[in-house]
C-alpha cells in the first residue's frame, strides 16, 4: 500500500524591493526546503512529460510533411 505524506509549503523570506516609480514590491524569497523539493519533482516529472510532448510533436511532423 502506498502512503502519502502532505508536504506543505515553508514560510520563505520576503523583502521589500523599490520597483519602478515610488512602488515597493514584495519579493518572497522560498525556503531551502521548498527549493529541493522542487527540483525533486522536476527531475522525476519532466521526462514522463517530454517524453508525451515528443510522442505527439512526432505525429503533427508526420502530418504536415504528407
């Protein structure tokens, strides 16, 4: 049986940044955490989706060429 841990998101840092004008923007800055856990996932799902993407791209290529 498989079982699900709930990984929720870490207060990052946030700074206030002087944008363009007299604007302040808020730029929130993630924790180490959060950051690793995205790259995990990207490692892990970005090949089962390139690999849909370049499956399909192959099949449009095929029909324009005819």
């Amino acid at each position: 049986m498989i079982s699900y841990q709930h990984v929720s998101a870490h207060a990052g840092t946030e700074e206030e940044i002087q944008g363009r004008g007299k604007k302040v923007r808020v730029l929130s800055i993630p924790a180490i955490r959060d950051r690793v856990v995205q790259g995990a996932l990207k490692l892990i799902l970005e090949p089962i989706f390139e690999a849909d993407f370049q499956a399909g791209r192959l099949d449009i290529d095929e029909a324009d060429s005819a």
